[in-house]
C-alpha cells in the first residue's frame, strides 16, 4: 500500500498528477516520465494560462483529466483539449482530483502561493508531494510540514538544494547527527556587481540566468537572492532545522547542490550538472535511483569549483530569509506575498530592481504578527500584504526601468 492508501505492486506504475504542468518544472517532469517507461502513470495535469501547450500534453500523455485554473481560459480549453479526456475547471475541482484514491503522488510545479491550495489538498487527503513549489512551505511552514506528519505523507523536495540534503540525509537518525545544512546558490547574473551597479539594471539582464532555464518569477528571484531566501525558510520547515544552524554559500557552476556538516566535523556534498531532471527523477522513484535523461559529469573536462561568501549588502533579500526562519507564524506569507507583488511590479516597468528587497522588508516590518496561525490567518495575511504592496510607493532617488 503507498500513503495514499492506493495498492500498488512493486511492478504497478506509481500515479501522479502533475500540478503547474506546463511550467519550467512540469516540462523536465514530463520529460523524465517518459524516460521512466512503466513506473509513473500520469493521471491528471494541470495547467493556468498557456492551454496550446497543456492540449499538446493531454494529446501525448493521455492523462484521465486536465484541470485549467484561470476561467477566462475556460472556453479556449474545451475547444483544444480532446474530448474523451475529462476538463475540469477551477481550484476546487482540481483539489478533489488531487485527493481521488488513484492518485499516488502528486507533482506540485504551481509557482507562487497559488500552489498552497493543491499541496495542501494532496497532503490532506495523504498523498505524497513531490514538492517543486517552494512558496508552499514559506507560506505553510509548521502547518504544512505538520499536516504530512499527521497524514503520513512524504514531503519529497524537488527544489535541486533541498533534494541534495534529502538524498545527503537518508542514513536513519542523520538529522540528529548535523551540525549545519548549507545551501548553494549560483548568485544569480548579477554576483559580483556592487549596490551601485545594481540601480540601473534591466529586467532583460534580470532574466537571463547563467545556469538555471526557469520560469520568469524564480528568476527573478534569483537575481534579487530573495530565491535563496526562501529556500532558506524552505529548508528551516521540510528539516525542522533552526536558522542558526543553515548557510549559504556561492557556488557560480552550480554543480554542488548543498552541503550537509556533521557533528563530527565531516561535510558530504551532492553534486551533478545544472539539470533539474535530476532531483524531479529522485521524487518520483524514491527511495530508488534508476538511470534517467539527466546530465552527466564530465569528468575528463572537470578543473575547478568556485566558492565564495554571499555579498550581503548588494542582496539584502538574503537577510530576510534568515529573519523569517527565525520569527515563524506569519512572516513567511507575509514575506511571499511581498514578494510576488514585487517581482510582478518590476517586471512590468514599475518598480526598480534594487526596490525589489526594500517593499519587501517595509511589509514584512508592518504587518500584524501572529506566531500560531491557521490556514485563514495566512490567507488574511497574505491578502493584506499583497494589497500594501500594490500600493507601496519607491522612496528611493532611482527611476524605474
Ligand atoms: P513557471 O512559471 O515556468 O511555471 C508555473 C506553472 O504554474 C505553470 O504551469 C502555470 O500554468 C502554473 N500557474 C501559474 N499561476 C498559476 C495560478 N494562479 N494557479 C494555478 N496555476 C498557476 O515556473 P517554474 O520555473 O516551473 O517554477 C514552478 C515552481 O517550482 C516555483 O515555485 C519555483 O520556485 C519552483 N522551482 C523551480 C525551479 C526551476 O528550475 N524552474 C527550480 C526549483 C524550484
Ligand atoms: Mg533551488
């Protein structure tokens, strides 16, 4: 039996659904289904905005259902999707398709806090996630990590530094045995420039990330460091681990994924090539390793890793993640919601780059802290976040670009 309480013979494909398919993430996955013949059936997939390209996946994967979430898409749907596949419309029917018994494991690839709403249905109804949508747990925190625990269901991160812990901690009892969990980041296009420098960057500089090929708000994210940011809360929630004892270091190859210190002082390491397929494969198959499409080594073209300390004062959005880490209960909504409404506002001409950390920080001090909320609670204060930051006004001499 898996979690969800879905028979499954060893030989049985495992059934996912695949939530944000037509994204970044929801591509590789598919990709790496169909190198994985006979082990993952996909049974559902959704999709938002982009439905060509959602038809185009029905049309070759033959899932039983296709969700579209954004009803002015609706129409279009029908007339693209083929009609023996059922078309299911809007958040709540995509939450019950999630949580139906032939579901084993369901892909959460929604970017932003649009994904808590499946992650949590899924994790409600006792599904394992194989969780690329961050936000979830930045947003979710104890409440998320709490409701696997009480549902006996996996939280199997696909985020490539937190699948490199997971795979780096599998040893039973090793979480008891850390001394420190250390992130890696690529430090994004901009490592090396200066506060100054960054004023007059470009939303074209900003999204062209020298080794990640993502969708445009992580890479956003990523350029801000507020990426790492997240992760850093991220990786507070899925290993129950205190800030002080998380780090951050930049690594521009981005070919070491994270590394774990243990309290006997030795550091393991995972690595391999920037392929996101890699950890999407290990979610799916876990707790088993198969050859897959992913990157190799080139070990014969192999000379050097780089490593350097972050650059604290250009990315101030780095701080924030370990504040939030610290403080809990709704800081991580607060932080998010910011944050979307931010990185949507620069990349539609409104907001300077360096702008990005400030709105972000000025919200997260204003709003009205709770250290135990509920699930409404976050919803309030992710609502009332998002409408300060629509109406938050530059106080910097910089003009928009
Ligand atoms: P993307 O923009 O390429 O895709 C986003 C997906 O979410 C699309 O399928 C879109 O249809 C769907 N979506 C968007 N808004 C929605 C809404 N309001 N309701 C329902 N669905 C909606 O993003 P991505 O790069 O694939 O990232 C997805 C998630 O994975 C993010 O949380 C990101 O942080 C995380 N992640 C991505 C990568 C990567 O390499 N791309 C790596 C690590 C983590
Ligand atoms: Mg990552």
């Amino acid at each position: 039996m898996t979690a969800s309480g879905h028979s499954q013979s060893p030989s049985a494909p495992r059934r996912i659904a695949i939530v944000g398919a037509t994204g970044t993430i929801g591509v590789n996955c598919l990709d790496v289904v169909t190198h994985l013949p006979g082990r993952v059936k996909v049974v559902g997939i959704s999709g938002h905005s982009n439905i060509d390209r959602l038809a185009e996946q029905a049309r070759q994967f033959k899932p039983d259902w296709v969700a579209v979430s954004e009803p002015d898409r609706l129409e279009e749907a029908k007339s693209k999707i083929p009609p023996n596949i059922r078309l299911l419309a809007g958040g709540d029917a995509l939450a019950r398709a999630v949580s139906a018994p032939d579901i084993d494991m369901v892909v959460c690839a929604i970017v932003g806090a649009a994904g808590l709403e499946s992650a949590w249905a899924a994790l409600e109804a006792g599904k394992d996630i194989a969780l690329a949508n961050k936000e979830t747990l930045v947003v979710g925190g104890s409440l998320v990590t709490g409701l696997a625990r009480e549902r006996g269901a996996k939280l199997l991160p696909v985020d490539s530094e937190h699948s490199a812990l997971f795979q780096l901690l599998q040893e039973p009892g090793a979480l008891g045995r850390v001394e420190r969990l250390v992130l890696t980041g690529s430090g994004g296009p901009f490592r090396g420039k200066t506060q100054a420098e960054l004023r007059d960057v470009t939303i074209e500089q900003a999204l062209n990330h020298p080794t990640w090929k993502m969708g445009p708000k992580i890479t956003i994210d990523s350029a801000t460091l507020m990426n790492k940011a997240l992760e850093v809360i991220e990786a507070r929630w899925l290993f129950d681990m205190g800030p002080e004892k998380l780090g951050v270091i930049i690594h521009p190859e981005s070919v070491v994924h994270s590394f774990v210190e243990f309290v006997d002082g030795s550091v393991v390491a995972q690595a391999s090539p920037p392929d996101m397929r890699l950890p999407i494969q290990y979610a799916l198959t876990y707790p088993e390793r198969v050859p897959g499409p992913t990157r190799r080594m080139r070990w014969d073209e192999l000379r050097s890793w780089h490593f350097e300390q972050p650059d604290r004062q250009a990315f101030p959005a780095l701080d924030l993640g370990f504040e939030v880490a610290a403080r809990g209960g709704t800081a991580g909504a607060a932080l998010n919601a910011a944050n979307e409404v931010a990185v949507a506002r620069f990349l539609a001409g409104s907001l300077p780059f360096m702008a990005i950390p400030k709105l972000v920080r000025d919200i997260l001090e204003g709003h009205e802290h709770d250290s135990r909320p509920d699930l409404g609670t976050l919803a309030r204060v992710d609502r009332k976040a998002r409408q300060e930051a629509e109406q938050w006004r530059n106080t910097m001499t910089t003009t928009a670009r």
